[in-house]
C-alpha cells in the first residue's frame, strides 16, 4: 500500500531500508519517550519488523519526504491492533517536528483506515505530550477521557496514556 498526500510518501519497508530506518530509530532512542508503544532498537529488530508479514487491514509504513528527487526518511507509522481495536501510531524523527508531517501522515492513513473498513481508530500520547496530542487532534481524533498504561521507554515500564478515538464519518 502507497498513500501519497500533499508533501509525504507513506509507503511499505523493503529490506533496503534497514540501515536508514535503523540510524533513524538510533536517533529517536534518546527521545522514545515521547511515543506510548517500543520502538525497534536494534538492526536485528528492524530486520524482524521489516520482514514481518503485515495483515493487509494493517498497514505499517515509512514516511518519505520527496526532496530534490530522492526520498528522505523522516518517520513511519501504523494500524496495530490494540484489544480489539485498531490503534494508529506514528513517530516522527526530531529533525522533522513541528511541520505538520505527523497530522498529514495520520490524517492519510486515517482516510485508509476508513476504506479498509475499520469504523474506529484510537490513538494515545502521554500526558505531558501535548504536541502528540495537537496533531492528532487536527487529525480528526477527539479525547476521550479514558487512560491506558502504555510503555514508557524512560521509565522502562508502563506509564498511563490518554486516548483519543476518530470514528468514520457516516454517509450523507
């Protein structure tokens, strides 16, 4: 699956990608505390999720900015089951925060969750995450008041996560 939105290319891992998607998630170790979910941290780790076979009504991709003809691999994100719902999790590497990728990127896959059929999608952020929480908002996720422990890779443990729901909109 490719979607391609006004500025990004979200598109699958290939096995090429391992050395840039592993010094990109190299970079983000220092700041994964930021993201409610473990990210790979090791080239093994990265190999394993790249070679992942993924349920297609889950989609896991790279988001690439296309910038004087090549690609520039600035974060990735997911559909992953969650309970019996459908999570969306995204992460974007510091370099390139705060530009709208992470709204964009979400606000696409969102648009797929919808025509793969998935009627409600959650997200969740930390607390003291309020950038995570902006961009999912102008996303089209709203609060829902309700907490879950989701990993925190600074504490090395569970931590409590608000989350945020977007359900599909119904047909006029």
């Amino acid at each position: 699956m490719f979607l391609r939105t006004e500025r990004l290319l979200l598109r699958p891992a290939w096995p090429d990608d391992i050395d840039d998607f592993a010094a990109l998630l190299a970079e983000e170790q220092a700041q994964a505390d930021a993201y409610p979910f473990r990210l790979p941290d090791s080239v093994e780790k990265v190999r394993r999720v790249i070679a992942l076979s993924h349920d297609r009504h889950l989609p896991h991709l790279l988001i690439d900015l296309p910038t004087d003809g090549r690609l520039t691999l600035i974060g990735g994100i997911s559909l992953s089951p969650d309970r019996s719902e459908v999570e969306l999790r995204y992460f974007i590497a510091p370099a390139w925060r705060g530009k709208g990728y992470a709204t964009e990127a979400a606000s696409a896959l969102l648009g797929q969750a919808w025509m793969l059929g998935h009627s409600h999608v959650i997200a969740t952020h930390f607390d003291g995450n309020s950038r995570a929480g902006d961009a999912l908002a102008r996303a089209g996720f709203r609060k829902t008041g309700e907490t879950r422990l989701r990993y925190n890779a600074s504490r090395g443990t569970a931590s409590p996560a608000l989350v945020r729901v977007a359900e599909r909109p119904q047909a006029a």
